[in-house]
C-alpha cells in the first residue's frame, strides 16, 4: 500500500427510487494494479461502476482522484479525467473498420478533414504494443472474431491515455483461447502502469489476472481480498454470504466456529 | 465380419494419430506471434491485388460490379435492337437527363447511409420547382436569387423532416410520408390558378439543362483535370502511406485505376464533342458528386454518417451528436431534392403542378439502391448514385427509341430494381457466411 490510490471511493451511496443500490461503499484503485469487483447478481457492480463512469451521479460519498476530492456527473468528466470504461455490449459499429472503430469521435484530422494515415499508423503502434493481432486494420469490425472485438474495444479505450481502465464482463461471452487472449491484455495494461477495475463473474478469470478483489454483497462492501493469500472458497463465501447466514449467524451466538470465521475475513 | 472389425480398427488406430498433429497445430499459431496463418493480411503488389479482389468476389462483396455488368448489358441489348442507342445524341441526351434525378439520388444516398428512407424528395423537388417559377418568373425576383431560395426552400424542409424524425422520434418513413403529401399540396397552392409556369428564355433554370460547353476543348479538358486529378491523388496517398511505413497500393495498381478512369473520361469526352459538346447539367452533377464523396469518406462528419448508420448508440457513447448528424442529413436530402427539381423543372419547360410527383420518387430511390448503397445502414458509396441513376435512364432512353409505351418502362424498372436488391440481400447473406457486413 506504499502506492497512493490513483482512484479513491469513500463512502458511496446511491439510491434509484426505493431501491438503496450501494450504501457506503470504499473503494481504492492503485496504479499498476488489477483490481476485481465481484458480487451476486444484484450486488451493485454495474451501478458502483456507473457511478465511477459519470453514468448515475453518486448521492452521497466523496470520490478522490489522486488524492484530491473531484465531481463526477457525466461522462464527459470521467472521460477528461482519464477514467476509460468499456461496456459489456463493446459500443462498436460493425460497418466501420477497425481504425475508424479505434478513433471513433476522436478522430486526428486537418480542419475537418480526416487524417487516416496518421490515425492508421496510431492505430497499428497501438496495437503492436499491446501484442493484439487481427487479420488487418482496414477491414470492418463485424469480420472479427468475439474476443478480436474485445481486444479492438479496450485498445479503443487507451486512444485517449487513460489512468484507469474499467471493464465490464471482458470474458462473458468468450471461448477459452479469446478468454486468454483478453487475459493477456489486462496483464499488458497492468504493466503499462494502468489501474484496471474488473467486473467479473468468471472466478478463474480473476484469480489469474487480478491482484486484489473487492467483494459487493447487497450494495455493501464484504471485504478486500488478497488474490495471492485468499482461496477460491473464501471469495466464494463473500459473494454469496455463505459466513454470514443463520446457520453461520447461530454459531456465533452459540460457539466460537463463527467468529473464526469472522476473524479471517 | 472379420474385414469390418479390421477397418473399424484401423480408423480407430488412425484417428489419435489424426489428431495429434491437428491439435498441435491448434497450440501453434498461439505460441509463435511471427506471423499467424489464419490472418488474411493483402500481400504487396499487383499479385496480391488480384487475390483480395478474388477473395472480395467470393465473400459477397461485389461492390459496383453487378452495376458495372448490369450497364454493360443494357447497352449490348439495346444497341443490338437499336443502332441509335450508342450515338452520340443518345448518349449526349442521357447525360442531361440523369442530372436532375441524380443529384435528388444522391441525398438519398446519405439518408440510406443513416439507415433511413425519405419518401418526400419528389414533393420537394415539386416545391423547389414551384418556389422558383413563383419568385423569379411571375413576381420578378432575380433569377439567381430566386434560384438560391428555392434549393434554400429545400433545405429548411429537409431540416424540418430531421426535426421530427430526431428530435420528436417519429420514424422517418412517416415523417417523409406526411411530408410527401403535404409538400405536393404546398406545390399545389403556390402555382395557384396557374397549371404550369414556363422557363423562360436565358433564365438560369433554362441554362441548367440547355447550357452545352460547345468548344471542344471543354469536354477533353475535363477529361484531362479529372483523370490527372484522380492518378495525383492516388500516387501522393500511396507516397505519404511509404513515407509512415504503410501498406500501400502498388504502383501496378494506380496504373490500372489511372488507365481505366482515363478511357471512361476520354471515351465520354469524344461521345459528348461528337454531339452538343459538354453538358453544364452532367457538370453539376460530377462536382454534386465529387463534393458529396469527399465529404461522406474523407470528413468527420461523412465518418459521423456511416456510425450513426451502423450503431447510434455507439456513436452516442464515443460523443458523436447523433441528432444533429441526421437532423443535418435530411436537410441535405431536402436541398439536393430541391436542387435536383430545378434541373426537372429545366427539362420539362416549367414548373407544374405535378413535377415530381408520378414515379420520380421510386425512380430516384431505386437509383440509390441500384447502385449498391444499402437500405439497412452504414454501407454505401456516393458515386451509387451515378450508376444507379444511369441504369434507370439508359432503361428509359434504350425503350423510348424502340417506341415502347410507358407501362413497359415501369415493369422492366420495376423488375431491375426488385433484381438489384435481390443481388444486395444474395451478397449479404454471403458476407454474413464470410464474416462481412
């Protein structure tokens, strides 16, 4: 923890009607790192990185940017501060080619006109650096692969020199080789120096790239994992509240079994 | 038995032994990063040209070939059944005749390119003429002026329709629908008691059709900007590729393109000479066309177009203002229609009533479709316009000189139009199996 948080969440809560969808969240993002976020269905990832991503203005709670407090209520602000986020549905058109795709309402021109050789060149030292490889990159996104989109839209998200990348569900729909190949991505981005947030359900996804997990549980924090110190089953237990139900809640009453368990979280 | 046990033994043998070579193989691509076999990269030179145009043929991307073919067809028939066909006052005439609808096709073509359809570019072409006529010829309004009003007239409609269609969210089909019969009942009222209002004599509208650049040199000068125009454009992209290490096109290639570009110019330079000489009305419409082109493919607001045409709510997200996109879009549509109803207007001799109603409308949306540009989004090209729109004329020109009545020209349109969309949903369909939109 020597490292100061590029990214800090303190106290976040929000509420959609009736509905309190994160109450009192803490969230620190460290630089170089890859952090997961997981939960149940319902647990308030989506909405905690809404939040991060200007889409649904925190109600209460105070968001730190490298150390200073900062407002986020749009996306534009997000985006300016260098907060890149990269949905589940990818946001790309299928029609555009590859470097469009990457520069999309970003584009490097004269006047209005476009520069596509200088934005093609950015486009092929991109994603040489990050070792991605796809058939060419003057050919329309729909010809690619799932896990060749993928890749496209997290380059996409690095155009503007991003601190912090979120990504949601990267792997969902991917098969095994796809999945390894995003995999290797997130570590990429790691060593560049970038914070990545990573929205997973797929808990071997996250034991191989993640350094630390952070567990939502009802729109609560349920505690930060080391990834290298935690077993699978403990993160399991958070997720699902396996260490705090009746059964777990009647132990600590009757015995000590549960608060062990309360110790080692 | 015994044999049958023996072969079932055999290819059980065999398949492991299959299969661990196919696997590795499998395992390969991903350990050595050199370079991976599956990707399909266009090899340098002429060699690799042909290859990736072979490869385009075959996943369904036929771009303008059909079109191409199709023109090359219409004219062998009809010049086999009349020799006048391919003369140089026929050619001549079909030139003019395919500005007005052509330049109406074109703001078609960049309301398909926004996966939409306008339906009211007849009845605004009708009320641009009406406007004008109105204005210059029974108020005594300067004709220039009057001219400008008209194609304004067009533009403040156009922008009408893309106000509601995006703004308000009622679908364009009916925004279009309501403005097609709304519109001709404007056109309609402002020719008043009149029924037609002619052109008269050296007025601009009469000069937009009529004008023909007599000397020959106008049509072989053309020529020769254009084609230089075209082969300097190819060779500094190809060098300023070279210079940022780049792929570029081979000079084989640029050669060809040159070469093909050259004929086409020359051959219709000297056709045009041996007639009238140049047309100003084919004039206009190649720098409509070469203007729309350079904006749809080489601005950010052509790339704006095509993404709002393939994923609004991508291009939302990356900070395009999709509204603006397409409320500007039908307000191109609406001024190239009216535009393009002047050049009607040019033809006819005057404004009427109904210029532009009838199959003005179906004619110029086919023009569109028949050239290649889709009517789901996102996939087209400006010059769609010109072919399409010189199908459907050579059509009409070819089955005039044979005296055919008019009932025939709409079935035969008809049947080409069902055709070129039969081709665009036939190659869709292989693109999808080829992994292409």
């Amino acid at each position: 923890m020597a490292k100061e948080a590029v990214l800090a969440l303190r106290g976040i809560s929000k509420r959609f009607g009736a509905v309190q969808a994160l109450t009192d969240v803490d969230l620190e993002v460290l630089p170089g790192e890859v952090i997961a976020l997981v939960g149940d269905n319902g647990a308030g990832k989506s909405t905690l990185v809404k939040t991060i991503a200007g889409v649904h203005p925190i109600d209460d709670g105070t968001i730190e940017w490298q150390g200073g407090p900062v407002a986020i209520n749009r996306p534009h602000d997000a985006q300016d501060l260098g907060i890149a986020t990269v949905y589940q549905d990818l946001a790309l058109c299928d029609n555009l080619d590859v470097v469009a795709n990457l520069f999309l309402g970003n584009e490097a021109r004269h006047a209005a006109v476009l520069d596509e050789i200088a934005m093609e060149k950015r486009a092929m030292e991109l994603l040489d650096t990050l070792s991605i490889r796809i058939p060419s990159v003057r050919i329309p996104v729909a010809s690619l692969s799932g896990g060749q989109r993928q890749v496209v839209a997290i380059a996409r998200a690095l155009i503007g020199d991003p601190k912090v990348v979120i990504l949601d569900e990267p792997t969902a729909a991917l098969g095994v080789e796809q999945t390894a190949q995003v995999l290797d991505l997130v570590e990429r981005l790691r060593e560049r120096g970038l914070a990545v947030i990573l929205i997973s359900h797929n808990m071997a996804d996250v034991q191989a790239v993640a350094d630390r997990v952070a567990v939502l549980r009802l729109g609560r924090n349920n505690g930060v994992f080391d990834v290298a110190t935690t077993s699978h089953e403990e993160v399991i237990a958070a997720i699902t509240g396996a260490s705090d139900n009746a059964v777990t809640r009647r132990q600590a009453r009757t015995g000590t079994a549960g608060l062990e368990k309360e110790a080692a979280k | 038995m015994s044999d049958t046990v023996d072969k079932e033994r055999g290819t059980e043998t065999a398949n492991p032994e299959g299969a661990a070579p196919a696997d590795g193989d499998a395992v390969a691509p991903g350990a050595a990063p050199v370079v991976d076999p599956r990707l399909l990269v266009r090899e340098q030179g002429f060699a690799g040209y042909l290859t990736d145009f072979k490869r385009r043929v075959r996943g369904g991307e036929l771009g303008s070939l059909p079109v191409i073919l199709g023109l090359i067809i219409i004219a062998v028939i009809f010049q086999s059944l009349n020799e006048n066909f391919l003369s140089a006052g026929s050619v001549s005439d079909i030139g003019v005749y395919i500005a007005g609808t052509g330049i109406m096709a074109t703001g078609i073509v960049f309301v398909l390119l926004l996966g939409e359809i306008d339906l009211s570019v007849g009845s605004v072409a009708g009320v641009g003429a009406a406007v004008w006529a109105v204005l210059s010829v029974t108020n005594g309004v300067n004709d220039w002026l009057s001219v400008v009003i008209a194609i304004f007239a067009g533009l403040v409609i156009g922008t009408l329709h893309g106000f509601f269609f995006a703004r308000v969210g009622v679908p364009a089909f009916v925004v279009t629908l309501a403005g097609f019969l709304g519109w001709s009942g404007l056109q309609i009222w402002l020719m008043g008691s009149e029924g037609s209002i002619n052109t008269p004599e050296g007025s601009v509208v009469e000069d937009l059709t009529g004008y023909y650049f007599e000397d020959i040199a106008a049509a072989y000068g053309l020529a020769v900007v254009s084609v230089l125009a075209y082969a300097a454009a190819l060779l500094v992209d190809a060098k300023r590729r070279r210079a940022a290490r780049l792929p570029s096109r081979p000079v084989s290639e640029i050669v060809v393109r040159t070469a093909v570009m050259a004929v086409v110019a020359f051959v219709a330079a000297y056709v045009l000479n041996q007639s009238r000489g140049l047309p100003l009305a084919l004039v206009i419409f190649l720098a409509v066309l070469v203007i729309a082109d350079f904006a749809v493919r080489r601005t950010t607001y052509g790339r704006q177009i095509f993404a709002v045409g393939g994923n609004a709510e991508a291009a939302r997200r990356a900070g395009i203002n999709v509204e603006w996109v397409r409320i500007s879009v039908f307000g191109i549509a609406g001024m190239l229609a009216a535009f393009g109803g002047l050049f009607i207007a040019s033809l006819s001799g005057g404004a009427t009533k109904s210029l532009g109603a009838g199959n003005t409308l179906m004619n110029v949306i086919a023009a569109a479709v028949i050239g290649g540009t889709s009517l789901f989004g996102g996939r087209g090209k400006i010059w769609s316009a010109l072919l399409g729109i010189l199908v459907i004329q050579s059509i009409q020109q070819g089955l005039n000189l044979l005296g055919m009545a008019s009932e025939i020209q709409y079935m035969i349109t008809g049947a080409v139009l069902l055709a070129a969309v039969v081709i665009d949903s036939v190659s869709r369909r292989t693109q999808k199996t080829a992994g292409r939109t």
